[in-house]
C-alpha cells in the first residue's frame, strides 16, 4: 500500500440506462482527511459512496481499499474489506 492511502477509484464510470453518473473519475482519499462529496440531486453522491462501499459494482475502472483491489461486491469476499463512510 502506498503510504497513507485509504481508498483510490482509478477511471471509475457508472451509469443507468442511458444516463452517465459516473464518467471515468479518478479520487484518492489519504488516511486522516476529510472529504466532502457535494452537488445537485442525481449528480452521483451516493453512487460514488455505494461504489466504494462495495455495494455496487462500476461499469469500468479500479477500487482499491488499503492498497488492495476490490474485486466484485463486498457480499462476494468471504474476507471483506471493511471501510466506514
């Protein structure tokens, strides 16, 4: 794991149907900083949290959680990565 580094999305892209929510995003959240994901209804909020929640599964791109890449939902690991939003 890189030093200090919680969780990473690298060219993460989601949508529903025909809408993009997500649109290759790229976000690196270090160990003891804040975040604040903030914006419009329908904008991407909670698809973003659900994503690295391993709740939902993204289009395209790469989660990684303490430097591991999540693979699949977090229900699928019989060793889930556990994070708190």
């Amino acid at each position: 794991m890189e030093q200090g580094k919680l969780i990473e999305l690298k060219g993460v892209s989601k949508s529903f149907g025909d809408r993009i929510i997500l649109d290759n995003v790229d976000l690196t959240v270090v160990h003891g900083e804040a975040l604040v994901i903030i914006g419009p209804s329908g904008t991407g909020k909670s698809t973003i949290l659900r994503i690295m929640a391993g709740l939902l599964a993204p289009d395209s791109g790469e989660i990684y959680i303490k430097g591991k890449q999540r693979q699949g939902l977090a229900e699928d690991d019989p060793d889930p990565m556990r994070i708190a939003l």
